[in-house]
C-alpha cells in the first residue's frame, strides 16, 4: 500500500487490478488449461486486462505479470463485470453494512 500510495493518493484502480493477478498466482495451476471467467466490478481494471495494459505504471506490470502467467498455464480468459450491487465484497470495502 505504501509504493501505490507514492504514486497516488487514491490508488482504487490498482487495488481493483491486484486481485486477478493474486488469484492467478494462487489458484492458477489449478486452472491450467480450462477456460475461466474472472470478475471485476471495476470497469477501468477490467479494460485494463481487455487491453493487456494498465494505465499507470504499477497497474502495467501487474497486468503484464498476470498475461505472463496466464500464457504460461495456457488459460483462456474472460473478463466481466459485476454490478457493486451484487458484489458482496463492496460494503465492507466501503466500510458500509
């Protein structure tokens, strides 16, 4: 949080990036080879990775290591959005109930 807040003072979209990349480091070898959806309610981090390039320099690196990652395990991607309504991580992120 401390390198994104040196290049930001609000750094949602990379926050919003973080997680696929995250999610393919962890849980990628058990998608090796299959098809997989992954969910962002973010449509400035979705087209990030539509685009195999983020915006600002940190968001690119993390895009260009998911890209790596997932050429790597050969995973064919899709990328969605879901509506903050049916996010169930979007209150607690915003501290609501």
């Amino acid at each position: 949080m401390a390198q994104l807040l040196l290049r930001s003072r609000n750094p949602i979209y990379e926050l919003e990036v973080m997680p696929v990349l995250i999610a393919a480091l962890l849980w990628g070898n058990t998608c090796e080879f299959a098809q997989v959806c992954w969910y962002l309610d973010n449509e400035a981090g979705r087209s990030a990775f539509l685009k195999a390039y983020g915006a600002t320099e940190i968001a690119d690196v993390m895009v260009r290591n998911f890209t790596h990652h997932e050429m790597e395990l050969q995973i064919k991607s899709w990328f969605s959005r879901v509506p903050s309504a049916s996010n169930i991580a979007d209150a607690p992120s915003r501290h609501e109930d």
